[in-house]
C-alpha cells in the first residue's frame, strides 16, 4: 500500500483548516478535529500510521542528565500517523491516545479509532518512560449520559478492560459543555472512576480536562481532588473560531482588549476553587487560529470564522504568509501574529518558540504540575518544542542570570484577585542578586510583596519586606544565590503591581 506523501498530508491539514471555518457552534478544537477527521472515513490510528510518513529531522534528549521533573501530558489524535517516530519518549510524561467515543445511551464505544492496534500506543508503551492512557470523549447527550448509572458503569468496566488488555496507565476524561445542573453527576462519576481503576490497576492515572474559562462552574475540587490524579486545562480557544475580534488563542496575560481571560488568569481561577497546585497541570496549544479582519490594525474585528494552523504549517511556510515581513508580536500578552493580505486582509495568532517557552516558564513561577500539549505531532519535524521543553520542564531548568520578573497580571496590566504565589529566583552559579524596580503599584494594606534572601521563605526579609503601595522598593542585593518571592492579593481592588530586573 503506496504511503501518503507528507506534502499530501499537508494538503489535507490545510483542508480541515478551512472545513472547521463553517461551525457556527462554539466547539473545542477537541471536538472540531475529531469531528473533521472522521468525516473523511477510515477513522482509525493504523490507516495513518500504514499511510504517512514522519517528517525528518527526529529530535533526541540533547542533555543527559535532566530529567523529567514536570508532567508533560501530550494528546496523540489518530491522524497524526506516523509523527509518533519522532516524539522524544524521555520528555514525555504521558502519552494519552485520543479517543474512545463515549455512546451516551450505553456507554459502549462508538469508535476507539485503533488504540488495540496502534504502533503509537505500541511505541509508547516499549518507550519505558511514558504512562500511556486513553483519552475519553463525550461532547453531548450529557443528560442520557448521567441519568443512566448502568452506561456510566459500562464506560467504567470497558475502560477498565481496555487499560488492562494493552498493559496501559490509565485515562482522560475529555466531557465538554458539561451544563451545570450535571456538576454533581459529573463529579460522582470521576469518583467511581477513579476509586475503581485504582483499585483494579494499582498506580493507574486518572485525569479530567478543564475548560479555559469555566462559565458553568462544574469542577467540585473539594470531593474530586483527594482521588483524581491531574486536571488539566485546556489553555486555548480563548478567542476561537467564532470570535468577532481576532485575538491569540492562548493569551499568557491580558490581550488589548475588553476580554479578559488568559493562561495566567485560568491558573488563578482553578487554583482559588481548590484545584492542587501540584496536580493542575497547563495544556498549551500546538495550533494558532487565523481569521479574515476588517483592517491590518491589530487588534481588529474579524470578518469570519477563524481556521486554525497548526504549528508545522508556521514553520514551513509553504503560503509564504508567515514571513518575517508579515510577522508582528504582542508583548501583553506573549503571543506571535502574522498580518496579510490573501484574497483580504487576515491576522494568524499563534504561540512560536519564545512564546512557548514564556508560558512554560509560567508553569515554572506558578508552581503547578506541568503542562500539556495539544496535539503531538503537530510541530512533527520542528524540534524546537521539544528543546523547550527539555530546558524547561526538567531539572536542568533553571533562570538566566539576568531578566525581568513582574505580576501574574503581566507586565503592563492588572494583577488579580486572591492571588497566593511563591516562587524562587535562583540563576546558576549565582553568589549575588541585584534588583531593581522600575514599577511598584499594589493596594497598599490589603496587597503584599514579600522578598526573601533565599530559596525558601524561611530566609530571612528583605530589609522593607513585604512591600505595599505605591512607592518603590529600593534597589538592593541579595546576601546569596536565590532570592524568593511571595505574592498576595486580597478579594477586591487590583491595581498595575509591579515590574522589576535582576541581575547577578
């Protein structure tokens, strides 16, 4: 059987990008991909893997000695066929194969798309440093769904018997629109999940996504946190297909614009409803979304649905659309934007390396679990990700020896409510740390900067440490290598917070 050249592959990447244009719906990129290759029949991961060809250059752990210190979760959609011969097996904490099509009437599969047979799940399972799970996906008939206890547990024993025939890790639960009167089904339902795939595969992980912004308010952390073992946001689609202003899919901070949802902002949210800290996890997106614009001024209203362009279709340029002369940068919110005029005037938002690793430094400064990937293989022959991720999510990471630090509101907008972070500053080699504030503005009394001359706040302050108000902190340096800070916000009032550099 003649293999489908990668151009080939390309060309039907590009097909889907413009089919998904013609959802009115708001759906997930989830659900718009597994919608779209569906539609074109032989749905299932081994007519990839027999019919495309990994793209070359493969990328090898360039560092021996960092290891994994992060979860890096990746989704493997079963179209992307063979790029799994290129993914770097020692960086990848978890390799979860998407999907098992949930039959909300019985909870039997409508399809598993080929995970009994894949040389992906294959490949990962031999890789011997990767759990592999089964990502779940339900994206309606959630009220057949969760008013039947037996399809609920017929998903459980299938779910079950499909980790253990393919000597796998566990699942991920990818239920979206979930309507707030099922909250409470929702949650009992990954309660059952959890306690009987744990006790039926001991060490097994069990996982549920969460949405960028949670408009229903269906995540109960207080009953699922103690069992669940990673929740992971999905960090996209914050301006998706449907947006009437054309703006970045994953903003890490504030966009220049009246919406205000962003990474930084949906860690604060999860974190606040008492998600832990250690098991909420970053998904970040390997696409970037372009829309047809009324003007070449950026941020400008969109004149259509927006498409989206995965991360190899960037790098390879092969519109020549994405080109340096076209290309501009957000600095609010870290994102990468390429303007033109193709049949009209088109604005592409898209997270390139720098802005990658920015947000990948964030998980870092939060303290949260790790990070996730939406999809793998779509970077498939740009191995710069992967050294992202290998100088970020290890134990080798570490922060430059000068740079800027400034709020989780970003450095030129508002901090937020009820913020709580600590997070250390210790550049390699470092006997000494210099900074300077160039911007101070917290609520004073209620709103608090704390700075330790140390690795932990055990050190002790800074002299005028914690910090509050509207003056600026003087310029001081650190008796040691690391220095420390504590963030805290109360309930009510933000104000601009603060931006400073270091050096040593």
């Amino acid at each position: 059987m003649q293999k489908i050249k990668p151009l080939l592959f390309l060309v039907l990447i590009i097909n889907f990008q413009f089919i998904i244009s013609n959802l009115k719906a708001q759906t997930s990129i989830h659900q718009q991909q597994l919608n779209y290759y569906n539609s074109l029949g032989n749905a299932d991961a081994t007519y990839y893997e027999q019919h495309t060809t990994a793209a070359k250059p493969s990328h090898t752990t360039n560092k021996g000695l960092c290891a994994l210190n992060k979860v890096v979760y990746g989704w493997h959609p079963y179209w992307v066929g063979n790029a799994y011969q290129n993914y770097d097996w020692d960086l990848l904490s978890h390799f979860s194969f998407f999907s098992y099509e949930v039959d909300a009437a019985t909870g039997n599969a409508n399809s598993t798309h080929g995970w009994a047979t894949s040389a992906a799940v294959d490949a990962a399972l031999a890789s011997g440093n990767t759990k592999v799970t089964l990502t779940v996906t339900l994206f309606s008939g959630h009220a057949t769904f969760f008013n039947s206890s037996t399809a609920q547990q017929t998903l459980i024993t299938n779910l079950i018997n499909l980790i253990q025939s393919r000597g796998a890790h566990g699942v991920n639960i990818d239920i979206e629109g979930l309507p707030s009167a099922y909250k409470t089904a929702f949650t009992n339902f990954m309660i059952n999940l959890a306690n009987q795939m744990h006790a039926a595969i001991p060490n097994s992980d069990v996982s549920t996504v969460l949405y960028a912004v949670d408009w229903n308010n269906v995540f109960d952390f207080t009953n699922m946190a103690s069992v669940v073992d990673h929740f992971i946001i999905m960090g996209y689609d914050y301006y998706w297909t449907g947006s009437t202003t054309a703006g970045p899919n994953d903003p890490l901070y504030h966009y220049s614009t009246t919406y205000n949802f962003n990474l930084s902002k949906s860690i604060t949210y999860y974190l606040n409803k008492g998600c832990p800290k250690n098991k909420l996890i970053l998904g970040l997106p390997y696409y970037g979304r372009e829309w047809p614009t009324a003007s070449a001024t950026v941020p400008s209203s969109a004149t259509g649905n927006g498409v989206s362009r995965i991360y190899n279709t960037i790098r390879t340029n092969a519109s020549g659309n994405y080109s340096a002369t076209n290309y501009q940068y957000d600095t609010d919110s870290y994102s990468d934007i390429y303007v033109f005029n193709n049949g009209g005037q088109k604005q592409c938002f898209i997270s390139l390396e720098n802005s990658i690793r920015k947000r990948m430094e964030h998980i870092n400064t939060t303290g949260i679990g790790g990070m996730g990937i939406w999809a793998l293989g779509y970077d498939d022959g740009f191995p710069e990700l992967w050294d992202a991720i290998d100088d970020n999510m290890t134990t080798c990471f570490s922060y430059p020896c000068s740079g800027t630090i400034h709020d989780f509101g970003g450095p030129t907008k508002n901090y937020y409510d009820n913020e709580n972070y600590t997070w250390t500053i210790a550049p390699q080699n470092a006997t000494a740390i210099t900074v300077n504030f160039t911007v101070f503005d917290v609520e004073a009394g209620f709103d608090f900067l704390y700075i330790y001359d140390g690795a932990t706040t055990a050190a002790p302050q800074i002299s005028g440490s914690p910090f509050s108000g509207t003056s600026l902190p003087p310029t001081f340096t650190s008796s040691t290598g690391a220095l420390t800070f504590r963030f805290t916000s109360d309930g009510a009032t933000v104000r601009p917070g603060f931006v400073a550099n270091y050096s040593c």
